[in-house]
C-alpha cells in the first residue's frame, strides 16, 4: 500500500512568494493532520481535518497560512506571503478512527526555506 | 511552559547499551503516551503506544508511565547502530486526536 504521499519534497522560495504543498492521505483515513518541524520548537500541529472538515486550526500560526480539504484524497497547506521564518520542514498524517494503537502514518515531508 | 518538556540530545552510548528516554508534562488531561522514531530526513514512524499509567514491552523496547508524576520514559536494551535516530514522545488528551509531541532526542549508537 502507498503511504502519505507530499509534494514538492524540497521547495526554495523568495519571500513574499506563494507556496502550496499537497498531501495525498492513506486511502480510507478519515483524519488529516498537517505538522511543522522546526529544530527550536519541534513538531508542532498546524490543523487536522476529519471526513474531510477542519476540527482543530488552532495551530495556524497566521492569516498568512491556510490549509483546505477538498476531498478525501488530496489537501493543501497555503502559505501566503510567504517569509524566512516559516522554513521548516511541513509532515502530512493521516489515520483511521477506527484503530486503537495510537498510530499516525505520516509523509516523507516538504522541506521548505524561504529566502 | 511548554505541555511536553524532552531533553534534546544528543545522546551517544556504545553499542549494547541500555539508553533511557524521558518527557515529562504538565497537562493531567493526558491518557494517550506514545513514542515516535525519526530517521534522518524521514517522518515519525509509531514505536510504542501506551494508555494511563504502567509498563509495557515490546522486544528491546519498554515504555512506561508515570501519571503522578507527569513523566514518561522509554528504554532500549542491548541498543544498536540502526536505533540511531530521533526519538520523540507525544500524548493526548481522551476523546481527541490532538497529539503534542516533545522537541525529540536525538540518539546515536556508536558501533
């Protein structure tokens, strides 16, 4: 089985740039989680969705970030304008609620630096 | 305050040692320990998950849970070269998916 898949791996970009990365979640997971890793504040939770609905965005750090759900198979995190501090490396996470283990499958990540 | 406070590392031991891994945290809203592995450049894979207070094993592996004390550990016997990695607790509050995870520690065996 294919696992979390995200897009671009690598994006280097000029401040005040659009960004978008892309997550593709384990096909049946109905739950979505979007994650920045950063050295200084480790893994932090930006927003997860459920059937395909925002539960929680209180991660988001700004406006500037937004994140959407458009069907089970496919999300955005949208940072716009970007700026240097929001380098870091971004994981997608799904999981069922069907499973009792506690258990996330995250995305290789999409490492991010903004100049 | 952060609500999970981890030691960041490194750690570096020789191979076959015994390592111990800790967190501890401020929120006794939390039920749901678990302890995630990181390889360079890679996402966090699920280690070991645990409910409320206690042990459990898992191979070389042994989480426990302090809920009076608001620390949980993480033990690896007769570590490897191949358990070098990042190592990052994370737990949750009943009736959420709201995981909070440490900062991590960083391990690495020496061969």
């Amino acid at each position: 089985d294919a696992g979390v898949i995200q897009s671009p791996r690598h994006e280097v970009t000029e401040m005040g740039q659009e960004v978008t990365l892309r997550c593709k979640p384990i096909s049946g997971h109905d739950y979505l989680f979007w994650y920045r890793q950063t050295m200084m504040r480790g893994l932090e939770l930006l927003i997860y969705f459920n059937n395909n609905v925002p539960i929680d965005d209180s991660g988001m750090p700004e406006d500037r970030f937004s994140a959407k759900m458009p069907n089970a198979s496919f999300s955005t995190l949208k940072i716009q304008p970007s700026e240097p501090r929001d380098s870091a490396v971004y994981f997608c996470a799904s999981r069922t609620s069907g499973a009792n283990t506690g258990e996330l499958f995250f995305g290789e990540g999409s490492r991010l630096t903004v100049l | 305050q952060k609500e999970v406070e981890q030691d960041p590392g490194p750690l570096s031991v020789p191979e076959g040692a015994i390592v111990s891994l800790n967190c501890t945290y401020s929120n006794s809203a939390f039920q749901y320990f678990m302890w995630y592995r990181q390889y360079s450049r890679k996402g966090p894979e699920l280690l070991m998950y645990t409910y409320s207070s206690g042990n459990k094993e898992d191979g070389r592996f042994t989480a426990q849970v302090d809920k009076s004390s608001k620390y949980i550990s993480l033990f690896i016997r007769d570590s490897q070269p191949s358990d070098s990695a990042t190592y990052l607790c994370a737990m949750s509050a009943g009736g959420t998916y709201k995981y909070i995870f440490g900062t991590g520690t960083r391990l690495k065996v020496l061969a």
